[in-house]
C-alpha cells in the first residue's frame, strides 16, 4: 500500500495543483502599446528603407503602385504579476479603412519581433488615408526612427531587412471586404502566443514585440491587396487602439487589476472575453413582480413613436423609438402609451414602474443619457408605418436616427395627428411644439442595467396611473426626453468624442419587438376597491332562525357597522329568550 501512495503521490500532487488553478480567479488584462515602457507601434516601407511612419495608422499589404508596407507593435507586460499564468491571449486590430465586401479576402500573420527597435511620432506617411493605395510612402527618417533597413535610426541596422522575426507564425486572422461598419480583427490564441506572452512576463524571452505582414512570404508587389489599421495614437484610443488582451491566474494578485487609464470595461465591440470586474449594483425593481398583498397588472404598450426637433414632416412608429441627442445635434424625444383599462376602477395603486429595453448597433456612438419621463396632457395617433431610414454609407447605420416621412394620421413634433395632404393647416397641432406634457418629472431612468433601463416608482408617477385608473386623468400615455438645453448638449459633445459623433442618446425597442420579453414593460401594484354595505334600513320580515352564511364585506362606514352589530344583538336575544 505504501508503495502504491508512494508511485501516486507525483499525480496526486499534480492533480492538486491543477484544481488550485483551475479554481483562481481569472484576471483580465487589456494592454495598449502606449502604455509607459512600450516602444508603441510603426510601419515600415519595402521600397523606402529610409522612410519611416511612426505616428500614423498602421498598413500592412501591398498598394496598386507595387509599395509595400509591414507593422511592428509593442505591448509591455511589466506591470503584470511575476506569477501570472496565462490562460488566453488575443490581439485585435480596428480597420481605419473601407474594403469592398467583393474584394479578395487578405491573411495577417503575426510573428515575434527578435531584435529591439524604437520609433518617434513626428513621422507620418505623406497624402491622406484614401490615396495610399495609389502612393505609399513614409516621411524621411529621425534619429530613433524605424525602417525598413533600421532598426533604430541611423545606427542599427536589421540583421535582415524589413525586420528580425521568427519564421514561425505565432497566429493569424482573415480579413475579408465588409459592408457597411467594419468589425474590429481578432488575432486568436494559440500555444505559441501564450507561451511567448508567458515568457515576456517571466523575463526569459526579450519583450521586443510582434510584426504584422501578409502572409505571402516574402510579399508579391504584384498582389494589390492592402489593409489600412488604426494605431495607438488614433483618436479614440480605448476605443480604436491595438490591443493585448491577456487572461491570467495570479496567487499573488488574485483580484483584478485596472487596466491604466481607462480600465478593462473599455472593450470594442464583440470582443469574446469580458473584463470579470464587478459590475455596479443592480437596483432592485421598485414594483416586484414576486410582490404578495396586492395585485399586480403588466403589460406592454399599444403604441409609440420618435419626434425629431423641428422637423414638423418626419415621424417614427415602428421599430425601435429614440431619446436624446443624435448626431449633429439633433434632439429626439420618445412617446409611450400603456392601456390600463383592466385595472378595476376604485383600486388604488400602490406603485408603478416601467421597464425598457436597449437596442443599436452602435455603443460607443451613444454616449451617456439621462433620460427623464413626463405625462403627456393631449392625445396623439402613429400609423405603425415609419421606421428609421437607413443610412448612407460611410455613416454607421442608424447613428443620426433620422425619421421617414410622415404619413396623414402620424405624430410629429409639430402635430399630434399630422395631414400629409396639408401639412400647413391641416390635421391636429401641439399646443406647444414637441408635445403637451406635465411639466413635472415623473422618473428618471436607471441606467446601469446593460441592456435594460428602469422608470422606477415615485408618488407623481403613482398619481398619474391613478388618474388613469380613476377616470380623473385622461391616458395619453409618456413621454420620454433628456435635458436640451445648450449647456448639456455642449457637455455631452465634451464627454463623447467617437469619430466626432457628439451623441447623447438611448433607442429602446417597442411592442412591435419580435420577443414578448423585449417589450416596454409596465408593472402596477395595486390593490382592489372595497365593497360598500347599503346603509338603508332594511325591509322588515318574519323572524327566521339563525343559519350559517356566507362571509361579507363590511363597509366601513359607521353606519354600517352600527346596523350590523344591531342585526347581531337581535338574532341572539330571540334565539335564547
């Protein structure tokens, strides 16, 4: 037995081992080559050995004019934990620049830089970015520049021109022609990435970084097929930079740790691992739908529509509806009807709260929002008929949320019910342009619930359903909107500077959603009338023995309970007397 322990031991051990690092805390690291110690990132010129481009976008392929170019970035690890064991590693690169979706497909290999290198950013490659696929070309080196024949100029040399790398390619990613918004490469990973990052960390492996070029090696001029990337110093950076991003186990630092400046939330979009941070707190709902003692109602809208600032002909009513502050400035606000007509009349209500869901394709375009709910005071009609025109490229779909034109019978800013055939004088106006409301703030939206915003319960918010309820209120249902004044608007620019898209806004979907579950929501508690006894006399009868019957409300009038209680004293003085 003790032979048998003895030969198991090295496996039990190792089986040990294993389960303590299965079971760590999965640290997520993204690294941008700006970050303090990394030589950053450059390109290279095949056919201008002196020529660098230090401090423009990265460009890897070959041109129409048989120019060829190759990309060099650097990430640093220091700051990273001696102990780190890398679990994943990826790279992503955004393309800067369009490529037909009938275009040849193109292949990046990736491979490890073996000698050091450093760069500047006063050098940048001559024209704009539209006219390198005709000519391509870097400025005239500086000391400390990176060419294709330097290393670092004019001192070191390459041992092989065009840079020293491993033949061996560490990973690769296909980049195909897209339509429309282009989605960010993924360089995926590999046991040889890994174990390259794991060496950087553990020291036994110089750090000098990775070279991107296509994967004919070495490259045919011939072969026109170029991908232009952005690079660290692009503007936007969290948003638009290369990025490192590492998953490791750490005893020594089992928590996750920022990534400087803007910490690992910052991520592009679709990227396949997320940051394992603690999210904030999630509010509880204001009206539970586990609540006991009250009845609850819920359901969904019958309709809604965007109205866009100014603009008395366009409307939206189908789809998703818009809030807030879209591109170029332009305002939208939302309106929203729920039915309430099975609520009893007499309940009273307890609580109500509105729950809405987010929608887009663009996430960094839409900035923060606050949004804030008002009753709308006039009635007002959609025809279901408008979504969203879809818009020209180069824009991102649907970022300036612009409307269709709207049909007789539409809302608009102007007119609660719109006449296309005499938009001047005919159909139904606004008393006041962009729609009669309650001046007071109902709500305002919770927002931080990805993908899900909630209205939650206050007492005007409460009042203004039991109006509704009561009769006392006509329903026209919300109206949804932000702050407009020039002071926020000049805020929100400053705080949101995608591709200049100075937005500030949510589009959440409507009850013509596909899934019942992504519907707007809205919750009510509330709690029956109370059944009122008649207070008359009663009629006189015959005396009757006492029976069992039925329980009943008793009103709580005094009356009532005087008469009851009389009815009581009598029945039992002629049973026993």
């Amino acid at each position: 037995m003790n032979k048998m322990m003895k030969a198991l031991s090295p496996l039990l051990l190792l089986s040990t081992t294993l389960r303590h690092v299965t079971a760590a805390n999965q640290v997520y690291q993204v690294i941008h080559p700006s970050f303090d110690g990394s030589f950053g990132d450059a390109v290279i010129f095949s056919d201008q050995p002196d020529q660098a481009a230090g401090g423009s976008d990265l460009i890897v392929g070959c041109n129409n004019n048989n120019q060829c170019a190759r990309s060099l970035l650097h990430f640093t690890v220091d700051d990273l934990p001696d102990d780190a064991i890398v679990t994943d590693v990826q790279m992503t690169l955004l393309p800067a620049a369009s490529v037909a979706e009938e275009d040849p497909s193109m292949t990046l290999d990736l491979h490890q830089v073996t000698s050091p290198w450093s760069r500047t950013t006063d050098s940048i490659p001559d024209g704009e970015r539209d006219t390198w696929v005709e000519s391509l070309a870097g400025t005239a080196a500086t000391d400390g520049d990176v060419t294709w024949k330097y290393a670092i100029y004019p001192e070191t040399e390459w041992t092989t021109q065009g840079g020293d790398v491993k033949s061996e390619v560490l990973t690769s990613v296909e980049s195909k022609g897209w339509g429309g918004r282009a989605s960010p490469l993924f360089f995926p990973t590999t046991d040889a990435f890994e174990n390259l990052v794991q060496e950087w960390i553990a020291g036994t492996t110089p750090n000098y970084g990775v070279l991107v070029k296509r994967s004919d090696s070495p490259e045919d001029p011939s072969d026109n097929r170029l991908r232009i990337l952005f690079h660290e110093q692009s503007g936007n950076k969290d948003y638009r930079s290369p990025k490192l991003l590492i998953t490791y186990t750490s005893e020594s630092q089992p928590e996750q740790q920022p990534s400087p400046p803007s910490g690992p939330g910052i991520l592009l979009p679709g990227e396949p691992t997320r940051a394992p941070i603690t999210p904030s707190p999630t509010p509880e709902p204001a009206c539970p739908l586990s609540a006991t003692g009250v009845e609850i109602f819920t359901g969904t809208s019958s309709q809604h529509a965007s109205i866009f600032k100014g603009k008395g002909d366009l409307s939206q009513d189908s789809g998703a509806f818009g809030v807030g502050i879209v591109h170029s400035g332009e305002i939208l606000r939302g309106l929203l009807k729920f039915p309430v007509d099975s609520i009893p009349t007499g309940s009273t209500i307890e609580c109500a709260e509105i729950i809405l869901k987010t929608t887009g394709p663009c996430g960094p375009c839409k900035g923060l929002v606050d949004v804030e709910m008002h009753r709308i005071t006039s009635g007002w009609a959609t025809t279901g008929t408008n979504d969203f025109l879809p818009q020209q490229q180069p824009l991102l779909y649907q970022v300036e949320l612009q409307g269709a034109g709207a049909n007789t019978g539409d809302v608009t800013w102007t007119h609660s019910a719109y006449d296309a055939a005499n938009s001047d004088s005919g159909g139904t106006k606004w008393g006041t342009e962009g729609g009669d409301v309650d001046p007071a703030v109902l709500s305002m939206e919770v927002d931080n619930e990805h993908g899900q915003h909630k209205f939650p319960s206050t007492p005007g918010f409460v009042a203004a359903i039991q109006g509704f309820v009561d009769g006392s209120i006509d329903n026209h249902g919300f109206l949804f909107k932000t702050d407009e004044s020039d002071e926020y608007v000049a805020l929100k620019a400053e705080e949101n500077t995608y591709k200049d898209y100075d937005t500030a806004y949510r589009l959440f979907k409507g009850e013509d959603e596909e899934s019942e579950a992504d519907r707007p929501l809205l919750v009510i508690h509330y709690t029956l009338p109370v059944i009122a006894m008649d207070d008359s006399q009663p009629e006189t009868k015959e005396p009757q023995e006492p029976q069992a019957k039925s329980p009943a409300v008793i009103s709580a009038s005094p009356y009532g309970f005087t008469i009851v209680a009389m009815a009581i004293a009598s029945a039992l003085l002629s049973h026993y007397f």
